[in-house]
C-alpha cells in the first residue's frame, strides 16, 4: 500500500500524525492518485458546489446575502447562516447531478473493492445526490440517519407570521441523513473474501461487538469546536468518531475526505489511532484545518456509546 505521505502527490501539504492535508482540488487529486489506495470515505461536501465558491463565501462574510441565509434573524429565532438549499434552479440541479456523477466517476478506481462511502447531505439535496453516485458506479447500501435538532425548518410563512400563526412552511428539521454507498466487490467474491484480501466490504462493529446502527443519536457542534474550527459546515466530534470507527472493518486502512473543510474528519480518525488524507481547495480552509486538526483531535468527546473505544494513548472518553 502506498504511505500516507506519497498519497499528497506532490501538492502542497501537511502531515498531521499519521495523516495527511492536502491543499489541492479533490478532483485534479483523484486523477492522479493510483488505484485501490483509499479503503473508506467519510465527508460533508458542499452539496451544491455553488455556496464554497469565493464569491458566494465573501457574500457570507460580509452579510450580503447570495445563496447564503442572511440575515440569520426570522421568525423570532437567531440563526447561523445557511445555504438556501431550496432556492437551487433546474441548472444549479443540473449541475449538482453532474458533478458527483464525474466525482464517483474519479474516485471508484481510487478506492478499494468493497469500500464504503459515508456521505452528509440533506433532505432537499439527497434524492439528487443519491442518483448521481449511483450513476457514477457506487451501490447505494442505505442511510445513517443523524437524529439532531437543526435550524432548518419549522418557521412561520415568511412575512405572514402574524397573520398565520398555526401554520409552518416546512416541517422542523429534526435529524440529517448521511448516504451510505459501497465500490461493488468482484464478481462471486463474498464479504469474507474481500475482507482477507483488500481489509474492506464490511462495517466495523462496536467495541463490545454489536452491530453499527443505521440510527445515532448526536447533538449539534459544542461552540468549543466551532471556536476551534469555525467553519460553517463542521460537525460534531463526537458523531465522526463513531463513523470513522465503522468506516474501517477491520481498523486499518486509509479514510479520505475529499472535501475536508475544517479537517474535522482527519482529527476524528486520528483521536482513534487511524490514518486519514484530506484534500481541501479553498485556501483559508486549508489553514483552518492545519490548525484546527491538532486541537480537535486532543479534545476529550463524549460519544454517547460506552460501547466505542477510544484511542489507547488518550484518557477514556467514558
């Protein structure tokens, strides 16, 4: 197997541990990287593209709107700002469906037989984003499902609040669905096969050996992380540790995340003692993470699973 630090392909990067970021386009990396180097993907990509460009990212910063929810105030309610998922036209969808189509494309050679695919989208976004991997050659497998209370949803109509108080345009939005696909292993081999000879095909069990769950129980990112790695997509702690554990069957391996952001999965894999690479073009992003990761990692979680182990050279996390 390649090592880790051959795997940055000569972008500029840098070793956390014994992982790795990369500065880099995931898709430009994905056509360079060899075959059969990564066993599991764990990443929240951004779901339309359009919202991480610069420029719907300055509009962000400087409260002015674009495909971002700004102002954050509606409804009586304070808000962080969000990607207005719903505003997406036919071409915006169009464009959606054909890059992760190309994405899947790029990476099904990258990954091992038998490697899972653990993806966050949303509810509006998920039926497209489906469709586009499995066009691109992954099997979809099914679905985590985050049970979290988050800002979306729930309000009154807007500019009618008053008038229709009883009434919610959408309902609240009470959990996030994450995609689970699977690169299809060879014709005729079983999961055993594939286990001996490429570690990968199955879902890693719990420390007490109990099956991975279709459903967990989270909590939205503590502001201590997010002060940590203000990002505007990061994710709890203690929800990736729990899917970069079930990522690797047999706990070895290499997770990528393509769209690494903050490095929030990167510092999950190393708080386990795993190996990771992620690959984040946006520049600030990239220094985020490099800073970020050490700090996420060191972090003591609770994972609400007594079940989970926890790396052996930190204290026990329960």
């Amino acid at each position: 197997m390649e090592t880790i630090h051959s795997l940055a392909l000569g972008f500029e990067h840098v070793r956390v541990g014994q992982s790795v970021l990369v500065y880099a386009d995931c898709l430009e990396w994905l056509r360079r990287a060899p075959r059969d180097s990564i066993h599991a993907v764990v990443t929240d990509p951004p779901y339309g593209i359009k919202e991480y460009e610069p420029e719907q990212l300055a509009k962000r910063a400087n409260g002015k709107g674009g495909v971002w929810r700004i102002p954050p105030t509606f409804d009586g309610h304070e808000r962080a700002p969000l990607p207005r998922f719903t505003a997406l036209d036919t071409n915006a969808r169009q464009h959606l469906r054909h890059y992760f189509t190309e994405w899947t494309r790029l990476l099904l050679p990258v990954l091992r037989p038998g490697a899972h695919v653990f993806i966050a989208t949303h509810a509006f976004i998920a039926p497209l984003l489906y469709e586009a991997l499995v066009a691109g050659g992954l099997e979809f497998r099914g679905q985590i499902i985050r049970l979290v209370r988050t800002l979306r949803g729930g309000d009154r109509p807007k500019n009618a609040e008053t008038e229709f108080p009883g009434v919610s345009s959408m309902p609240k939005g009470c959990y996030e669905p994450w995609g689970l696909f699977r690169k299809p292993l060879p014709a005729k081999m079983t999961v055993g096969e594939c286990l001996r000879r490429f570690q990968t095909g199955g879902l890693r069990r719990t420390a007490q050996g109990k099956p991975f769950e279709d459903v967990i129980a989270s909590e939205r990112t503590p502001r201590h992380e997010r002060q940590i790695a203000p990002h505007p997509s990061l994710k709890p702690q203690s929800f990736l540790r729990r899917i970069c554990h079930a990522s690797l069957p047999l706990g070895q391996g290499v997770i990528l995340d393509p769209f690494a952001g903050s490095g929030s999965t990167i510092a999950a894999a190393e708080a386990l003692g795993l190996t990771a690479i992620g690959i984040e073009r946006n520049r600030d992003f990239y220094k985020m993470a490099r800073d970020a990761i050490p700090r996420l990692q060191q972090l003591e979680v609770p994972l609400g699973d007594p079940e989970m182990i926890a790396h052996p050279d930190q204290p026990s996390l329960f």
